[in-house]
C-alpha cells in the first residue's frame, strides 16, 4: 500500500514537482554571493567554479519551492533581484538560538572550567568557523601580526585546510575540538569574538555570543544590529 508522503528534506529538490508534494526551502546561503563576496586569489577561482555550478541548482530549487524562507533579509533582497519569480513564496524568518544552552556564566563557573588552560592575564580573542578564505581568518591573523603577541591569543574553534599557515603565529591557539555544550564557556570566557568573515547572512555564533553577554568585533556583513 502507498503511504501518504507529508514532508520530504532535501538540499535540492529539484524534481520534486512530479510527486505532488509542497516544498519548503530554508536559504542559508546563496552561492552566487559567495563568488561575489569571496576574497580573490587562486583558491577563489577554484571555488568559484563549484559555487557557479550550485548556481545553477540553487535557482533550480526556488524554481521547485512552494515557500521559500531566508534567514537573512539581506540575502531575501537580494534574492528577489537575482530571481524575480520567487518575490510571492519568498519570506525572512531569522535564525533563533536556544537562551538555556548560551547564556550569561558566573565568573567562578567559567575560571573552573578554562582558566587552568588559560592562566595568563591576556586579552582573550575568539574564532568560531571554518578556517578558510572566506572567512577571512588570514586576514585576521596578518592584522594581528603586527600586534605584540605577548599582550593576547586567538582562541580558534574550528578546522580547514588553512590551519597549519595560522598554527605558525604564536598568539594563536587551535582547539582541535570542543563540543556544542562546552561553546558556552568560551563565549563567557572571551574578552572579545571576533567575526571577519567576507560573507555571512544570519550567523549563529553572533547570536550566542550575544547571548553570553561576549562582546563582538565583526564585518559589516551580517544582518545582525
């Protein structure tokens, strides 16, 4: 017997037309921004080539979609001028964070937890990301070169192909993982998070930084105030 199909998840929905079935999308990214927004260099025209391509699948998909929501009104304007077919089935509904996982610590809390790591007086500097281009930690780590290394780190949560050109900085410490529920820590812990990303729409890291009451030094790329 055939079961009644209500809801189907996929990154491209592109034939779902044939199934009789409503599609709802949730842009995260467009990626023709990111050709656009990324940073030019060699590895540039590498990516570009792959995020052309996802283009051409990425209208395909608003093409399939019977709502589509954006995270970021930004990316939704820019959407709407890209692809004028999807100005009625378009709409903004913004990334939420949960307040019981990231919040306000107690200092004591927090020195029990990282403090041994970090027993120093610097200023404390956070990374949460990718380490790639895009994301613009080598141009973050440059800056900081030219900065006195003994006065803060950069605490980096996250991995990429990059990570062996930033480990050469002194100032920089990688984490090579750390779990969702101990994230919390490290936004309290934190003197500032720092955010260069060359693009973005509706970042989950500002939002639980925020949250944490951690102070924040970003691009102006974000739809966050």
């Amino acid at each position: 017997s055939k079961e009644k199909i209500e809801r189907i998840y996929l990154h491209y929905p592109i034939n779902l037309s044939k199934l009789n079935v409503k599609v709802i999308t949730k842009v995260h990214i467009m990626h023709v921004s990111i050709v656009n927004n990324h940073p030019k260099s060699f590895t540039f025209f590498v990516s570009s080539l792959f995020h052309n391509v996802f283009s051409y699948f990425d209208k395909r998909t608003y093409l399939h979609s019977d709502e589509i929501y954006f995270v970021s009104m930004k990316t939704l304007k820019e959407a709407k001028n890209i692809y004028p077919f999807i100005s009625n089935k378009a709409r903004y509904i913004p990334n939420l964070i949960n307040k019981e996982i990231f919040y306000k610590l107690p200092k004591t809390e927090v020195n029990n937890f990282i403090k041994s790591k970090f027993n120093d007086n610097k200023i404390n500097l956070l990374f949460i990301g990718r380490i790639e281009p895009l994301k613009g930690i080598i141009s973050l780590t440059n800056i900081l070169s030219k900065m006195p290394a003994n006065k803060f780190r950069l605490i980096v949560i996250g991995n990429g192909y990059l990570k062996s050109k930033i480990q050469k900085y002194s100032f920089v410490c990688c984490l090579n993982y750390v779990e969702n529920k101990d994230l919390i820590y490290y936004y309290n812990f934190a003197d500032y998070l720092i955010f260069p990303s060359f693009y973005e729409n509706n970042p989950l890291t500002i939002l639980e930084a925020l949250a944490c009451d951690c102070s924040i030094i970003c691009r102006d790329v974000i739809d966050h105030p």
